[in-house]
C-alpha cells in the first residue's frame, strides 16, 4: 500500500505528493469523492479506523495517531464548492471520511465563492486542468461506461499564481459529521470502550459505502446502543454531543420515541452525593437484540 494518495487519470494513477504543496481546486462531487478515497487507501487508520485499532489505540496496545501517520502523507488545500462539498457530506460515512482528514490537519478544506472554467491540481511548480474523461461516469457528462477517470490536461506552472488569491480569500469550510475516532473517543470517555465499540459496529451494520446512512441515522444508532448496554442517559447524551452527533434536545427525542415504541425504560441510580442519576433500560424487541446490530435493527423496525 503505498503512503503516496493517487486519483484515477486516463494515463494511469497519478500521485498527488508529486506536487509540491499540492491544492485540489473546483472538485466535482465524485472528484472530491475520489480524493478522499484516495487518501483512506493511503492511510486507513487516519480515516477509516476499525473498532480493534480504536480500541487498541484507547488502551495504549498501539501508538497514537500522529506517531503512525505516515510521514510521507501529502497536506493538501482543497478548494470545493458548496456543491460538491455537500454531495460528500450528506451521507454519514464519506462524511466521517471527509472530516477525519480535517480534524488531523490533513485537509485543509476551503468554500469556493466561484465556480471555475476547469477542475485542477496545482503545485508551486506544476498544474495540470483536469476534464472528465471520455466515456467517464461523471455527473456533468453523458452516462458513460466506463470507470470515473480524469484527464490531465496541459502542465502550466503559473495555475498557482492564478488560484492563490482564491485560496488566500477562501472561508474554512466547516464538517458537522464527526470523524469515527471523534465518535467514539467521546462515547469511551464518558460510557466506556463498549458502548463506544458497539457504537461503530452498528454505524457500519448493513451500510456500503455510506450510501444508506445519513447522520440523523448515525444519531439514532449510537443512542440505540447506548441503550442497549444500560449507559446512563445523562453520559449518554453529553457523550453524543461531545461527538458532534447532535444536541442534547436531538437525543431527547430519540428518547422519546424509543419510550413510545415501547423501547426504552428508566431506573434510578443513587449517588453519594447529589440528585440520583438515570440509567437507561433496554425494553422489549431492544432487550431481546443479542448485539449492537440486532439492537439497531429492533429499533428501525419498531419507530
């Protein structure tokens, strides 16, 4: 596997580290897409990391993140529009992809106030106009066969000269979906490494790609877990806020609907000292689920 993130040319694999302080200007959806894929083949513990490596790196079984990046992984400046940026979040995972690059200052992700005559990648000695290839899936083209692909056209070193006053006047673009390492380091601290490992495993339960799920999903999953393994409510929802999953009034809803399906109880837990605390309790067709999937299955069929 190689440190060095590659899009998919009609030349053959181009890498993007061969541009010095490369920047990604005027993506479309599935260009943007392609990139972020390009850099989870790169590096899957930076942007795609299972429960056994989060928990691994939780326990202190394996080093941390900034010691196993790969030094040769490539910074780079993207400039997208709202479009495309939108197209990518919209759904949980390519989102959660999206901004683990941003919260480890990989990506510098930038809002393009002006769409471009071209795609491009530019570094401070070399650019390169990048056009769909002939036959491409691409949004902006004619249905084609084959394989999304792009072409490099031209080798012009002064594009950066022409985009730099773009990038210096650029707004950082914000990611509200939260990284899986966001996720579930925030459900670890405050409901332990279960909830927060049966929390990943059921945001990937029957989802490919990311295509099925939507973050309003990923909210329901997480708190549905949270359920299942008797956390109690108040961690609960302040761990699903730390994570950037949604409000606390987001999850008071999902509360509410669990209880009117019949899902969901309380029990009081006494404290020391102050108010008793409130455990959440697992009811009904979410008692009987033997895991965190069949537990957000129960909870789907039932609300």
């Amino acid at each position: 596997m190689s440190p060095d993130p590659t899009l998919p040319f009609a030349d053959g694999p181009g890498a993007i580290g061969t541009h010095a302080d490369p920047v990604l200007v005027d993506p479309s959806p599935s260009l943007l897409t392609a990139a972020v894929e390009a850099y989870r083949e790169a590096a899957p513990g930076l942007v795609g990391p299972d429960p056994s490596t989060l928990r691994a790196e939780a326990e202190g079984d394996s080093p941390a993140l900034s010691e196993t990046l790969p030094s040769e992984l490539p910074s780079l400046t993207v400039l997208a529009s709202d479009r495309a940026a939108d197209a990518v979040v919209d759904r949980f995972h390519p989102a959660s992809r999206l901004a683990a690059l941003v919260e480890a200052e990989v990506w510098d992700l930038l809002t393009l106030p002006e769409p471009q005559p071209n795609a491009a990648l530019v570094g401070r000695t070399t650019g390169f106009a990048l056009v769909p290839a002939e036959g491409s899936k691409h949004e902006n083209t004619d249905a084609g066969d084959g394989p999304e692909t792009w072409c490099r056209v031209g080798d012009d070193p002064t594009l950066r000269e022409r985009y730099a006053p773009l990038v210096e006047a650029a707004e950082v673009r914000g990611v509200r979906t939260p990284s899986r390492r966001r996720a579930y380091e925030a459900l670890r601290e405050r409901c332990g490494l279960d909830v927060a490992g049966d929390a990943i495993r059921a945001l990937d339960a029957g989802v490919v790609d990311g295509d099925a799920l939507d973050l309003a999903g990923a909210r329901r999953r997480a708190y549905v877990v949270g359920v299942q393994r008797g956390a109690l409510d108040r961690d609960l929802r302040r761990a699903c806020e730390d994570a950037g999953l949604g409000s606390s009034a987001t999850f008071t809803r999902i509360k509410r609907e669990l209880r009117d399906a019949g899902l969901l109880g309380t029990e009081s837990v006494p404290q020391r000292v102050g108010r008793p605390r409130e455990r959440l309790v697992a009811r009904g067709g979410l008692a009987d689920a033997d895991g965190p999937i069949e537990a957000v299955a129960a909870a789907l069929d039932a609300v």
